[in-house]
C-alpha cells in the first residue's frame, strides 16, 4: 500500500501516512456523530428598541405665535388729533407704546430693553439738562431699524431719520411730523409681524 500524496509505501491497515502525514482513502472513516440531527445554531439575540414615551408637550417651532397681540392701528394723523385733545398728553403716550412694544418684539434677540419714555421725560430728562431724551430717540430708532431688518422686513428706517427728519427737519414743520409717521408705519409693520410670528 503506498500514500497518494507522496508514495510512501505503508502497512495494510495504515490510516494516515507515515512521511507526509495524508489520510489515506482507504482507511475506516470514523464514527459520525452527524448523524444525529444537528440543533440550528442559535440567532444572535437583538433587543427591539423600547418606543420612548412621547413628551407631554412638543417642541416649539422657532417663533411662536404670541398670546397678546401688539397694536398696529398707530398713525400721524391719529398722533396729531389725540395730541390737541388730550392738550399734549398723547406724545407721551406714543412713545410709551414705542418703548414697551420693542423690547417685547426685540428683547431676546438683542438682549437690549429701551428704557420707559416716561421714566425718560419725567426723571432722566431733568437729569441729564435735555440730552437724554435726544440719545433715547437715536437709540430706539436704530433698535427699530435693526429689529426690521433681522426679520427681513424691507425699511430704511434707522436712527438717521431721527436726525434728518425730527431734529434737521425741525427747521420746517414737516420734518418733525415726517419722522413720527415713519416711526408710526414702522411699528405697525413690526407689530403685524410679531402677532403672526412671535
């Protein structure tokens, strides 16, 4: 009897070779335990996510509709007809107004809050000889302007129309009334859009 592989003769009952190491055909295969029938081989064991539990209140979008609604109803002429009724009271009145509605609309994304006209014209004015009023109208109108303009609200509204219009334009009595309906229209745009979008 010789190997297959490397034709080393060998003995009769040989089951691998001797040199090369081949298991040779002709040798008893040993007993199968294949026979039996084989279990299938187990499945990877996955846990299914768990469903989380939903949040009792759902994200908020960006904006957010606002509960109260701002006014949008200011105007010059409205500005010029309460002025002589109520003898020169609602100026201050307006610009109250101005000042609350801003730092509602604006606040928390500029992180500014514009002071009260009335706190301004009744403490902060004496104080200051007259130049506080004259920095608080540069300021809120800038801050108009900016807001207007980070809402994609088209205006060239800015604290320049403060100075071309209510102080170089006092020189002629529009200027002055030019100035307050900008400022009036402006605000109207900016309310409408806060009451609809936050």
């Amino acid at each position: 009897m010789f190997c297959t592989a490397c034709g080393n003769q060998l003995e009769e009952q040989a089951m691998f070779c001797t040199k090369c190491g081949t298991r040779l055909s002709n040798s008893p295969q040993p007993m199968a335990v294949a026979q039996q029938p084989m279990a299938p081989a187990p499945l990877p064991v996955t846990f299914a996510p768990q469903p989380q539990a939903q949040p009792q209140y759902q994200a908020q979008p960006q904006y957010v509709r606002p509960v109260g609604q701002l006014k949008t109803s200011r105007g010059l002429l409205k500005y010029i007809l309460l002025s002589i009724i109520t003898f020169g009271i609602y100026p201050l009145v307006f610009f109250c107004g101005i000042s609350n509605d801003i730092n509602v609309i604006a606040s928390r994304y500029d992180g500014k809050k514009t002071m009260n006209y009335a706190l301004l014209v009744f403490v902060i004015s004496w104080l200051t000889l007259g130049i506080g009023p004259i920095v608080w109208m540069h300021k809120v109108s800038g801050r108009i302007g900016s807001e207007s303009r980070r809402r994609g609200i088209i205006t060239s509204f800015g604290s320049g129309d403060y100075w071309l219009w209510n102080v170089l334009g006092a020189l002629f009595v529009i200027g002055p009334m030019n100035y307050i309906h900008r400022v009036a229209s402006t605000m109207n745009i900016l309310a409408a859009n806060y009451n609809i979008n936050g």
